[in-house]
C-alpha cells in the first residue's frame, strides 16, 4: 500500500508486520507520567502473552516543573525515536496518555522514522497526535488501542483479548463494534480509518503537516470529561475550518465523563447528522470501560443499519500483515 502525501486526506497506509512469540515491545511515555505499579502490571500481562517487553530509558520519568508530563519533550522524543529506529524492537506501545504529544511530535526526526519502516504502534487519548503524525508524515497504518499503564488494560477481559488478537490473528478481528453500537444516522460507507480523540483532531487544525482534507475518510472519534456544549465547540470547529468535508462516514466511541449521554447524544446528531453520511455511536473504542482496538489508515465499511441492529466497523484488510 502507498503512503499519503502529508497533510491530505486519507488513502490506504502501509502495515506492520503482526507479532510473533518471543517479540520485543517498546513501552514508551509521549505524554503524561504513568504510575509504576500500573506500568508493571502492564509489563507483566504483556509477558504473559509471551512478548518481551522493556521500558524505554526516560518512560519513568516525571518532569521536574511540568509534572504533567513524562520527562522533557527532548527525553520523550528520543525514547520514541530510537525505540522505532532500533531493528532490534518489533513494536512500540504507549504506557498512557494525557497531555504532552503536541509538544514532542516536531523534535522527531520523520525521514529517519519512514526510512526505518512501519511497527505496531498501539495507543489513544493524546497519543492521538501521534497517530496522525505517523499517517501524514511517514505514511503508516497505526492502532489506535489500549495503553499498557490504563486501569481498563490491567481489568478489563475483553480490551485485553482485542489487543492481543489483532498483534498476533488481526484476521480474526476484521468486524469490530461492541453490542451498544447503533445508528446514529443509517447508512453504509466505505472509507479509510482515521481520527481518535476528538479535542486532540481539533487541536491539530493549522499545526505543520496536520490534516488538510476528510474525504475519503471513515472518521473515528471520542474524547473524556468534556461536558456536552465543549463537544459542540469541538465539532463546530472541525465544521467550519472544513476539515470535514468530503467524509464518508463518522464513527463515534465512548465519551467517559462528558456528562449524561443523552445530552452528549444530543449534540452528536445535531453537528454530525447534517454531513449526509452514515453515523455510527458507542462503537467501543477510548476512554470507556471496554477500549477495543481499531486499525487507523486502512480501507473499512461502515453498516449503520436502519432496522435497529447492532452496528459494525469492518475493515478489508488484517491489521497487520
């Protein structure tokens, strides 16, 4: 598959290759500290699936005035950097999100990470920025999935099993959605997966190399503890700069926090339903307490059935090869 030319819209993105027993995992910190028994509960269910995976050298860290984040933005570059460019690293996973991948995304260096080629890279949250990155900049297909340091990754079954299928059978995990998926707005469309957290898509518009164009795209969103009118702000935002024209379908995960669903239900049908194309809700992807795992850059269907039934994602393609 080819690589998009950076900051359009979305067309089919290179894979990975799927992971074997015995694969070493990079867990890297982009954003925000990770507490250390959540991150070697993580390390230790990841070795229960027979991978081998390490901590980078500056994932611990804790930034000495900015303890939002993990270290400096130079320390977390570089663990991302050289985690991807070493050969030796089959893939590359996010310990949490929270804030900080904004501030990194430009001190890393995209023709050594294109030259090096595509890796599993699993995350969401802020690791959204970097999803849209690793697809504009170097043209690479991405998950957009748990993070090893989340509570719902140490708890919850099912999370654990969507990962762990789509690294090593991504064939068996082609139709994704949980039962709570429906129709927002019936419908089918055809279309390249892309997006995550909704205020970090929002937050790119006009940054160097984001995203200039939607069509095409099948768009995946979701977002936590943003109260509905600040959802309506995001949305309208993305509505008028354009950046969603010409999309083929919208596909909505959890929205943790955000306040009653039903008012947050609300303003989804009233900035999304006037696109004219297929809207899907409660999907199961993000912040919610199950986080499935959905491939970003590849070719997928979209069925928003009208009578009622559950609704799916269903990509054309394996995840990984």
């Amino acid at each position: 598959m080819s690589a998009a030319p950076a900051g359009t819209g979305p067309a089919p993105l290179t894979r990975a290759h799927r992971l074997r027993p015995g694969a070493r995992v990079a867990v890297v910190s982009p954003s925000g500290p990770v507490p250390a028994e959540r991150l070697d509960a993580g390390l230790d269910l990841l070795r229960g699936w027979d991978l081998d995976p390490f901590v980078t050298p500056h994932a611990r860290d804790v930034h000495p005035e900015l303890r939002y984040l993990a270290g400096t933005d130079e320390h977390r570059a570089q663990d991302l950097q050289d985690a991807w460019c070493d050969p030796s690293v089959d893939a590359v996973l996010c310990a949490r999100g929270g804030y900080g991948a904004h501030r990194m995304v430009d001190l890393l260096d995209w023709t050594a990470i294109r030259a090096a080629g595509p890796k599993p890279f699993v995350g969401y949250s802020d690791i959204t920025v970097l999803h849209e990155a690793f697809a504009l900049r170097a043209g690479f297909s991405t998950l957009l999935g748990p993070m090893v340091g989340a509570e719902t990754f140490l708890k919850d079954a099912p999370t654990q099993d969507a990962l762990r299928a789509t690294l090593f059978a991504p064939e068996s995990v082609r139709t994704l959605g949980l039962e709570t998926a429906a129709s927002l707005v019936p419908g089918r469309a055809r279309g390249v997966t892309y997006g995550g957290c909704v205020s970090l898509l929002a937050a790119d518009l006009g940054t160097p190399g984001a995203r200039t164009s939607a069509r095409g795209g099948l768009l995946l969103v979701e977002d936590v503890t943003e109260d509905p009118y600040r959802i309506d702000g995001i949305l309208t935002r993305l509505l008028r700069s354009g950046a969603l024209e010409g999309v083929a379908g919208v596909v909505c995960g959890s929205w943790e926090n955000c306040g009653p669903y039903d008012r947050v239900r609300a303003v989804l049908a009233d900035r999304l339903g006037g696109l004219g194309v297929p809207v899907v809700e409660e999907l199961g992807f993000g912040h919610g307490p199950t986080t499935l795992t959905l491939p970003l850059g590849l070719p997928a269907l979209l069925d928003a059935p009208a009578d009622g039934g559950r609704a799916t994602l269903t990509v054309e393609v394996p995840a990984l090869v």
